[in-house]
C-alpha cells in the first residue's frame, strides 16, 4: 500500500502562480521586441539594479575575472571541464553520418550539422551558478557551435569572477552580464546591439522557463528547465540523515524546488522530519531550503520496490537518487526521469557539478518525452537522397504515381510521372 505520510502544495495554486509568470513573461517579450536595447536596459535597471556601459564584457574585463580568482578555483574550474567535456566529446562520437544504398541505384543519408549560433543562459542572481556554464557553453562548443554567447546575471552588483572564468574556459565567444527575461529576449531576438541566436539554452528560474517557452519556435530551445526537483528512493539499507542531506541538498536551490523521498523503510519515513530539522541546523541555506520542504516537500511509504516504481514513474523527477540494494533493478525498469544516481556513493551534487553528465535536466514531468542537454540537442540531423540510375528513378516513380493518385495531389504525381515518361524513353 502506497501511504503519503508529508504532502506539498497543492497543484491548484501552482497554476495560479503559472498564470501570473506568464502574464508577466509575454508583456516583457513584446516591450522588449518593440524597444531593444532601451527596453533590456530599463527591465536590468528596475529588476537588478544593473545598467553598466556595455552588458558586454570586453577581454580586458574577461581577464580581469579570471585573474582575480585563486589558483586552486581556477584548477577546479578545468578539473570539472575536462570530465565534462570528455563526456560530451563521448557522445558526439556516436553520432555518426550515414549513407546507404536502400534499392540498387537509390542512395539515402542524413548529415549532423551543428546550430550555427547558441545563446547560454547560466543563472546567479541568488547563488553563482558556475557549473551552468560548463554544461551550456562547453557542450555547445564540442558539439561544433559556431557562436555561441552566454549571459549571467550580476551578483551582487557586479559580475561574478568565477561564472565569467568558467564561461571563457568553456569557449564562449561573447559574455553577457544581464538577467533573468531581459537576457533571455536579448539573445534570442536580438536588439540594434546583439545579433539573435538560433537557439537558447539553460536553467532558470520559473520567469526564464517561461520566456523560453513563449520564444520557442522563434528559436530552438534544449527543454524547459525550471524550479529545481529531486527524488530519493530509498530502503533500509540508507538512513534518514543521508536522505535529508540529499534532499535539503537541492531544495537550497530555490522555495519552489520540490524534494520527495520514496521508501519502503517506516524507520526512515518516521525519522526524517526530524532527520531534516538536524540538517537545516548546519545549512547556511536555510531558510530557503526549510521553505521548500515545508511547502513542497513529500515523504511516501510504500511496501515493495513495485510500488516505488510506480510512484517514481507518477512523479517523474528531474533528479532521481536510488540508495537501495540493488539500484540497477530501478535502472533497468525506470522511463520517467531526468537524470538516475545510483548508489550511496553518487549523489546530485557530483552530477551538478563535476562528475562529467550535464545537470540541466527537464523538470514538471518533461521527463516523459525527452532527455536532458546533451552535445545531440545543438546538433541538426538532416536527411539527403540521391539517385543514380534511370532504372531507380523509374521503380521509385510508379510507385509515388499510384500513391500521389490515392491522395488526389496531381502535381505530386506529375512530379513522378515527368521522370517516369523522360527515362523510360531514354
């Protein structure tokens, strides 16, 4: 029996707050489309404080960032890149063009062609997220981006040294310090200052969700990424301690972030309130961590490993984290995620930041349709055919006649029928 012994929001005051992002996104998009640069700098000014000469760093400013860091900050910043980048190099390799013979004389391929131009939107406004850098700029430019640009906010009134180092290490050709839908209308409309890009990636919060939602299709987007999720499924062999580590460890990200633990452990399920009220005692985080958990935090009690299933299928979390006997049985039976940590030994953190996978992950159940940013979204998959003989063309074009006649399109069918006439006579 499944039991919901702690429950969050409910669903009907989400969409209330859904409701007013939007109002507030698409009246943005359409001042911003109408007035430019004026309009960008003027959301910056009220929403950030933030009005600078140029939003645009130049090199010198670059530098200045990646100067003014430690060497040991520097080094983990490339320590991350590389198994970041080692992971994608990976998976752009088993993409591969491909070109076949189908029938004698027909030869059908498809080509993978990068995006020309990205735009990275690496959130901070709240905490300096360096690690949306890697992920956005550095995949992009493995996948083969021509141009890719990247914007973050200010932080705490000026860039932050350590997002901008990680942005030029990753290879952005130009850097942005703006914010929140400003940024993301910036790079995907373009103003009399920024060329538009194809393509716009990256977390954010619920207002940066949705602007890309109401652009895409103007531009190319990975997914919608919102409010951070996490899931940990759980039995007795963990304890209620790692399990509110693992939790509050992502519901420091925002108020919204919804944190769930699924167990078939009722010592587990009984001890983490408690287990959590420990944890915030030694988080500088919080108050926001707490507000998340109290507002959208769940616990379930199920009695089998189906059941967890199950209710792991329902929700479809952006993280899942599997500390049970055997989290391969979960591995091998989940669809519905964004991204599985395996084990005691992972957790969401490693994959955030360094372990190699990409951390931005589709949340509010998109897990059911598509996958997280990886080198394949900034890549195109374009189709080709070619015939190289008459007697081809002729085989292939009676049989497109018929068909073009089933569905009453003449010119479709004279299409065919012109070659049918022309190389059979030759």
């Amino acid at each position: 029996m499944i039991r919901a012994l702690k429950t969050g929001r409910p669903s009907g005051v989400r969409q209330e707050n859904d409701a007013q992002v939007r109002a507030t996104v698409e009246i943005m998009l359409a001042d911003i489309e109408a007035r430019g640069q004026n309009a960008v700098r003027q959301y910056s000014t009220h929403l950030d404080n933030w009005s600078p000469a140029s939003f645009r760093l130049s090199e010198a400013e670059i530098n200045a960032c990646i100067n003014a860091l430690p060497a040991q900050t520097l080094d983990d910043i490339r320590y991350a890149q590389t198994q970041i980048r080692r992971f994608a190099q990976i998976q752009r390799l088993s993409m591969r063009d491909v070109e076949v013979e189908t029938i004698p004389g027909v030869v059908l391929g498809h080509k993978n062609i990068p995006v020309n131009s990205v735009g990275c939107y690496v959130p901070g406004g709240k905490y300096p997220m360096v690690a949306s850098a890697h992920m956005s700029v550095l995949t992009a430019k493995v996948a083969g981006v021509k141009r890719v640009i990247a914007a973050t906010p200010p932080f705490q009134g000026k860039p932050e040294p350590a997002t901008i180092a990680a942005m030029a290490l990753a290879g952005a050709d130009e850097i942005y310090v703006l914010g929140g839908v400003q940024a993301i209308a910036m790079m995907a409309l373009g103003t009399e200052e920024v060329a538009a890009v194809d393509m716009i990636v990256g977390p954010g919060n619920a207002y940066v969700a949705e602007a890309k939602r109401q652009l895409f299709g103007r531009v190319g987007i990975d997914l919608l990424a919102g409010p951070t999720e996490t899931l940990v499924i759980c039995d007795d062999t963990c304890d209620a301690e790692l399990v509110a580590v693992d939790l509050l460890g992502q519901a420091e990200h925002g108020p919204t972030s919804p944190a769930i633990c699924i167990t078939t452990s009722k010592t587990i399920a009984e001890a983490l309130p408690a287990a959590i009220e420990t944890v915030l005692a030694r988080l500088d985080t919080a108050p926001i961590a707490r507000q998340a958990w109290q507002d959208y935090g769940e616990i379930i009690l199920c009695d089998t490993e189906e059941e967890m299933l199950t209710e792991a299928e329902r929700i479809c979390s952006e993280h899942v984290q599997v500390m049970t006997r055997d989290p391969d049985w979960f591995l091998d039976r989940m669809t519905n995620y964004g991204a599985l940590f395996l084990g005691h030994r992972t957790n969401v953190a490693y994959g955030d930041k360094v372990i190699g996978t990409n951390h931005t992950l589709p949340t509010r159940g998109a897990g059911r349709y598509t996958g997280g940013l990886w080198v394949g979204k900034f890549i195109k998959t374009h189709t080709y055919q070619r015939v190289l003989t008459d007697a081809a063309s002729v085989e292939v074009g009676e049989y497109c006649s018929r068909l073009c006649e089933i569905e009453h399109f003449s010119g479709h069918r004279e299409q065919a029928d012109i070659r049918v006439r022309r190389l059979k006579q030759a």
